[in-house]
C-alpha cells in the first residue's frame, strides 16, 4: 500500500483553515478582555510562541525524520517518561478538539437552532469529520485547500462594506505596552495549536521547503487576526469585550443596497466549514497519535472510537463552552505548557542526547587505546 504524502503548501493552507476556524469568532473578545483597544497588537506580541513551536517542530523532525511526537519521546525520554510525555500530549489533543465542538455545539444551539437537540449538531459534525479522518490525510488536505478562500471571502464580506465606518484606533499602548503583552500571551490559545502539525509533517514529501511553509503559516494567520482584530475594535471601541462573539455582532451592521441584512448566517455558514477544518486536524492528529502509541498496524479502526470519546467529552468533560473565557491566563498556560514547553523539553533532551553521544564514543576510544600499555 502507498503511503500517503502532502506538500508543505498543503500542510501551510491546513493548519491556516483549521485555526482561523475558532480564531477569527472568539480571539477578538479574548483579545480585548487583555489588551483593550490595543487588541489588534496582542497577535503580533504573540507572533513569537507561534514562531517558536513550529521551529521545535521542525528541529526535532529533522533529528528524528519521518517520526511523530509519539515514536520520538520514548527515543529521548526513555520508555516510561516517553510514555507520560505522549500522553499528556495526547490529552491535550483530545480536550481541545472536544472543547472546539462543545464551542460549536452551543453557539449553533444558542443563535441558529435553539429547538435542535445538542447532541444531533455535535454527532452530525463528528460523523463528517470522521469519515474524512478515514479517509486519510491527502483528503484532510484538499479539503482545507478548498476552504482557504473562505476566511478571506469572509473579511471582505463584512468589513468593505463598514470601510467608511472605521476610525482611527487610538490611542496606542494608553496604559503602556503591558496590556499587549498580556493579549499576546492569550493569543496562544491558537499559536499553540500549531504543535499538532507533529502528526503531520512526517506526510510531507518536499521537505526542503518544509520550514518556509510552516513559519509562513503562522505569519498568514497572525496577519489575518491583526486585520480582523483592528476592523472589529475600530466598529466596537471599548464594547468589544462585552461580547463573547464581537465578529459575529460586527456582521450584524453590514447591509448590500438595503435588501442583502442578517450576514450572521453566511458568517455561521463559513464557521461552520472552518470548525470542520479545525476538528479533523485535531481529530485525525489524535487517532494517529493514540494508534501509534498502542502500537496498532492501522489506524483506521480507531476512527469511530475516538469521535465517540470526543462528543462525549464534549459534553461530559466541559461544563461550558464559555470555561475557557472565564479562566483564559490558565488556559493559555494550559497551551503553552503542552503545545510548546513539552516540545521545547524535548528537543532538549535530545540535543543532549546527540551531544553526549561523540564524547562517549570518544572516551572509548581512549580507553582501548590506554589498555595494552597497562
């Protein structure tokens, strides 16, 4: 059986879809419950944690090549912290692609289907991202490649028609540079998704031009948060943070001629494709990660599984979709603690591991030599 391969470009427009996905309907209230009207900076200040997961990424591909996160913990951490190292990596896949559809579920429930029962959206959903993680990454690809468009038809969509309407976003840094910074480190509750690109980049056939491609990803999608994040406080002002989806209460202004209103159903159409984006990426990442570390010869028997322990935990597991916005600085440590600081301990380790390899050898050699002289 072939096995399957991507192209850098497909696994930049990939993870660029899968993350805009949640980024462009929930970071500007988080944004500006940390930065204020300073929102619009709190990516750019975050640019560095996206930057720096995918670059501990590539490293250790290139240490350990055509390897997940999974096969190469147990080769530098050793079988039993190996072992914790992956589960904790894969815990942390499994609660955010749940956390994502629970975000779905009661968004949908609380503004387009309030009569549907939960459980018929989120089993809906789940059912599609499945049979695309069946069907393996290339189709994971094309897809995302398809919806790239959309995000970009979406800004455009809502903010040419407000462009009279924009003002001037000032002032900047009003309390200083502190408030960005602190946005910033919010921000990596989507830079830190990233780190699931591990199960990814071992598909990637051109790798010579896998590193360009991958930091491209993170700047197109700091880029495209800059822009929405500027748009949204520029019609909002100091409200923005009152909203839980100020994009979504953006949309709600945009009129074509007087008779094209209520945009917030294109708005739930596109979102709707970008979430599928986001919950197969974190989907098929999952089910390749957790069949590797059960040493299973397919994946593809896993699938159904684990898209039950998804809408479960969905619901089980999450008491609210809102749980993150209550608690954010703790969750973006969450992140950050498992999307780069569990990568970065890695990479470390196996740095060290490389380095003491050649004095080793060396110290052998010496002793051979030494020993018929003794």
């Amino acid at each position: 059986m072939r096995k399957e391969s991507i192209s850098a470009v497909q696994l930049c427009m990939l993870m660029f879809t899968a993350i805009i996905g949640t980024a462009f309907l929930t970071a500007p209230a988080s944004a500006a419950n940390a930065s204020g009207l300073d929102m619009w900076i709190a990516p750019i200040c975050g640019l560095a944690g996206g930057l720096l997961c995918m670059g501990i990424l590539i490293a250790l591909h290139k240490l350990y090549p055509g390897q997940t996160i999974v096969q190469y913990a147990n080769q530098i951490a050793g079988k039993f912290t190996g072992s914790l190292v992956s589960l904790l990596f894969l815990s942390f896949t499994l609660y955010t692609t749940a956390y994502v559809l629970r975000q779905f579920t009661d968004f949908v429930c609380m503004s387009f289907l309030p009569e549907t029962p939960p459980v018929i959206i989120a089993g809906s959903l789940i059912l599609v991202c499945a049979a695309a993680a069946y069907a393996g990454v290339e189709v994971i690809c094309r897809l995302s490649a398809a919806l790239v468009p959309l995000p970009l038809f979406l800004v455009g969509l809502i903010f040419i028609p407000l462009y009279t309407k924009f003002t001037p976003v000032l002032p900047i840094f009003e309390y200083g540079f502190l408030p960005s910074l602190k946005g910033g480190f919010i921000m990596q509750l989507w830079f830190g998704i990233f780190s699931m690109a591990s199960f990814y980049i071992p598909y990637v056939h051109n790798r010579n031009k896998l590193t360009k491609w991958a930091m491209l990803s993170v700047v197109f999608f700091c880029g495209m948060m800059v822009l929405i994040n500027w748009n949204v406080v520029s019609i909002l002002g100091n409200a923005t943070g009152m909203y839980h989806y100020p994009f979504m209460v953006v949309s709600r202004y945009v009129s074509f001629s007087e008779f094209f209103e209520h945009l917030e159903s294109v708005l739930m159409m596109v979102w709707a494709a970008l979430i599928f984006t986001r919950l197969t990426f974190g989907y098929y990442a999952f089910v390749i990660g957790i069949s590797q570390f059960l040493k299973l010869p397919d994946h593809k028997p896993m699938v159904l599984p684990v898209g039950m322990l998804i809408a479960i935990i969905s619901f089980w597991g999450i008491n609210s979709s809102q749980h993150g916005s209550t608690v954010p600085m703790l969750m973006a440590a969450y992140y950050i603690f498992n999307g780069i600081a569990l990568p970065l301990l890695l990479l470390i380790a196996a740095w060290v591991r490389k380095g003491l390899k050649p004095s080793a050898r060396q110290s052998d050699a010496s002793t051979e030599e030494e020993s018929p002289s003794v």
